[in-house]
C-alpha cells in the first residue's frame, strides 16, 4: 500500500511538472497574443545644420500652434524607370492610381501608420500614388507623439522653430522615410525672380468700371513680338495656339482678377485659367502670379493654366507649402498623364540657405512629375547672377533650378529690328550695384554644391574650363528684359527669369 502511494506521489508531481514546463513554453506565445510588442523606436535627421540647432533658444513654440507636416517616402529607382519607360497614348487616361502600392508604400504599411497617429485631433492625407504623406496637428500634440517638444531659435538675424531634440518614429516608418518637413521652418524662404517697373503711377489704380487698357509702352517687348522673335509664330500660324495643353503655375501670392482680366482682353486669350488654393489663400498680389499667367497666355492664346497657389506670408515652413503643391499637380494628373502638361517654377532660394529635407522633398516631388506623369519642369535659375545667398562673391546656385530632374531657364537681353526680327541675344547681367542684389545681377547661374551632373548634361559647351563634374545651371535662357505687363493696374516692364520660365512652358 505504501508503494503504491509513493508511485501515484510520483506520476502526480510529473505531471505537475509537465504541465508547469508547458506554461513556460507557451507563455510568451499567450503574451504576444494578448498585447503586441513594443514599436522599436528611432530618431530622424531632418537636416537642420547643427551650428543652427545650436543657437540661443528664444522660447518655446505655443502649443497651439497648427503644423502641417510632410512625409515623403522612399521610392525604388527600378520603378521610376520603370514607368518612365511607358509610352503615352494621348487622349488615353494613365490609370497610375491602380500601381500605387507598387509606387509608393502598400496599404499595409499605411494601416500600421494610421495605428500608430492614432490620437485625437491629427489628420493624415495619403498622396494617391501613396509616396507622400500629409499630417495636420497642433505642435502639442506632434511633440506628444514624436518624444520631444517644440522651441524658437534665433539664428543669423531671423528666428526659426525646431524640435528641442530629434524627433522620434518607429524604426519601420523610419526606414521607408526619404525625408520629413515641416517639424522645422529653418530653410530660407523662397525668392520670386522678377523685377517690375512701373510707365506711370495711376490714383485710384482701379475706377469704379475699368476700361480696357491695350497702350502698352513701346519700349517694351509685346507677346507677339517674342513669338515672332523666336519662331512661335510659326506655330500660330499653323493653328496651334496652346490647344489641348496644360500649363500648371507654382506661386506663393496671388493675382489682382482686374488685371489678368484687361490682359486677356488684349490678346484675345481662348482658353482657360483654374485656380487651386493650397494651404490657404495667398494674402496679397506680388505680380509674380500676374507675370506667369501673362508670359504663359502671351504666347498660347488657347492653352489651359492652373494656377496653385499659396500663402507665401504664412508662419510655417514655405517650402512643405511649395512641396504640397506639387503634390497636388502630381494627384490632379496621376489618371491624366498623357493631357499634354508642363510644369512653371519661379521660385528658389540658394542651396546653401535650405535644409537638405525640404530639398530631398521637393526634388522627389519634380522627379516624379518627370519620370511617373511625363511632365517637363521648367525653373527660373534665379536673378542674382552666380550669388543666389545675394552675397557678392559668395558663390550659391537656385534650388529648384540646380534639382537634375528640372530644366533650369535663364535669362537673355532680346534685341529686335524693324521687323520684329531677332536682331541680337546674350547673356542678362548687370554688374551696376554690388552691394545689394534685388533682382538686378543678372541671370543666375553656376555650378551645384549638392548635385552630380548627370550624364545628359555631358554636351557640347557645357564640357568647358569651369566643369568640375557638379550639375550646371542652367540648361537653357529665353529673354528676361524688358517685358510688357499689366500689374496694379496699368502697364510696365518686367526683367527676371521669372519670364523665362513660362515663356518656355
């Protein structure tokens, strides 16, 4: 009897431990099953110089303060080259929407996003090729979820906002990132590239019932003489006047409906002008808008122009402003790639004054305009000659303009004769005041500090004694003096590559 109690004693206590040593296995499989694991975090580089990010910190950034933050994602070269060797048939939709997980992040990835932004009061807005996200919160809210919060620096007699330490995100959104704006204004902002002089001053600028004003001043240069200056006449004359085609403007103010109104009453314009508010409506009317829209219908009396625009004033980071832009012509045409579209950018800043995210942004955003939608980018290469920062002697080219996935335009001195026969052309420059810049140096040009130069660009007159093996700017010039524009209400003349660039577009 005893012996059998010590063996039942003993089957009871293997069992026991057998089913103990169970748990132990099995436990970590219940516990993943219960809750997930934590999300490996890791820190992103948002490519502020560490010299800024060391300056006197003057405050903090309100909590209340609405950021709008832009991701861009990575995007396999093989696929870009992929569908840029696509042919387009025209008249035919694109349908690029449906290879957008090819493109762009899967949905997968994006549902893991979402989890994670998963509080209250923040926006997400997925691009439709889905290689770009949008993220709209307060800075509280951002500081929350990204580990960190926000401050004011001042730096180099201007003040920018920045996190007080590097952002935080998990490691497999981290991976995917090429770059993120908008956490940070540190960039310069961008400079429009045009000079406008005025015939005569008019009080008040707009009458009660405004007239048609066609009186252009004789000394500047009309839309039909640069046609026939160039050639574009030629074109005219075959019954091409901008049918069927797009030209989308990139701009940071807006335009005066009057003035754009008398212009196209002018010149007989045919076709249609759209306007897309981004981020807001532009709070006044520099003439840079009004100068695009003009050069651009100058010239193709029947050609569709969407205008997008934004608040160049706003407190926030200009150039996420300048990206969403782009990112809205890229969603307008991602099912419309064969429409025919160019794209005009008059608008830079000097390469040295952005941080290396808002450039990686909106360089991808232009190469996907080129190589996914087909579109060629046209960009003024800038008014201060080889000194963008508008430093004399210190040596800067324009950022977008300097971009390889852009066609960079400068500026020319047009003569014409009698006739409207092109008589003569060179290079725009004056030298006249060195110390201070104001769109007057001249054509911007030079050699990049940031970009190769690709092997296109290995050419006949570009193989010279200043290549360095850095990408040139720019690519090609069209006449930037002396230009006829209506702006505030009466007639004047406009310089700037600011012209060039549309007049190719």
């Amino acid at each position: 009897m005893i012996l059998l109690k010590r063996l039942l004693y003993k089957s009871h206590y293997r069992v026991a431990a057998a089913f103990f040593g169970l748990l132990l296995l099995i436990s970590p499989l219940l516990a993943s099953c219960g809750a997930p694991a934590p999300l490996q975090m890791a820190t992103i580089d948002l490519g502020i110089p560490q010299v800024a990010l060391n300056s006197p910190v003057v405050g903090p950034l309100p909590d209340n303060t609405q950021l709008r933050v832009g991701i861009t994602f990575k995007v396999s070269q093989s696929v870009l080259d992929k569908f840029d060797r696509q042919k387009i048939q025209p008249g035919h939709k694109s349908n690029l929407e449906k290879f957008a997980n090819q493109i762009g992040i899967d949905d997968a990835t994006y549902q893991k996003i979402k989890d994670f932004f998963n509080l209250k009061g923040i926006g997400l807005q997925l691009s439709k090729l889905h290689t770009h996200l949008t993220i709209t919160a307060k800075a509280k809210t951002f500081g929350t979820v990204l580990q960190t919060h926000f401050v004011i620096h001042r730096y180099n007699n201007r003040t920018f906002y920045a996190p007080a330490t590097p952002p935080k995100l998990p490691k497999f959104l981290v991976d995917s990132i090429d770059a993120i704006t908008g956490l940070d204004n540190y960039g310069a902002p961008p400079q429009p590239g045009h000079l406008y002089q005025p015939f005569k001053q008019m009080e008040p600028r707009y009458p009660s019932h405004p007239t048609q004003d066609c009186n252009a001043d004789s000394r500047s240069l009309l839309p039909k003489e640069v046609a026939h200056a160039y050639g574009y006449d030629q074109l005219w004359n075959h019954g091409w006047h901008g049918e069927n085609m797009t030209v989308n403007l990139v701009e940071i103010d807006g335009f005066d409906q009057n003035d754009i109104q008398n212009y196209f009453d002018c010149i007989n314009f045919q076709g249609k002008l759209n306007v897309a508010d981004i981020d807001g409506s532009p709070t006044r009317a520099l003439g840079e808008s009004t100068l695009d829209i003009e050069m651009v219908a100058g010239l193709a009396r029947s050609v569709n122009i969407v205008d997008y625009e934004t608040d160049g004033n706003a407190n926030g980071d200009i150039w996420t402003q300048v990206n969403d832009e782009l990112q809205q012509v890229i969603n307008d045409n991602t099912n419309n790639a064969s429409a025919g579209s160019v794209v005009s950018i008059s608008l830079g800043a000097a390469e040295n004054q952005m941080d290396s995210s808002d450039r990686v942004a909106i360089e991808k955003s232009i190469q996907i305009l080129t190589q996914v939608e087909h579109m060629t980018v046209f960009v003024a290469s800038g008014d201060c000659g080889a000194f963008t920062d508008r430093m004399f002697r210190s040596l800067s080219v324009s950022f977008p303009a300097s971009d390889p996935w852009s066609t960079a335009v400068g500026g020319t001195v047009l003569s014409i004769d009698n006739s409207q026969n092109r008589a003569g052309e060179g290079a725009w420059s004056d030298d006249a005041n060195p110390s201070s810049c104001k769109n007057r140096w001249g054509t911007g040009g030079g050699l990049s500090q940031v970009y190769r130069r690709p092997g296109w660009q290995n050419a006949y007159g570009v193989n010279n004694r200043f290549s360095n093996g850095a990408r040139q700017v720019p690519d090609i010039s069209a006449t930037a003096f002396a230009l006829a524009i209506y702006f505030d209400g009466q007639w004047g003349t406009v310089g700037g590559t600011s012209a060039a660039a549309p007049i190719w577009a």
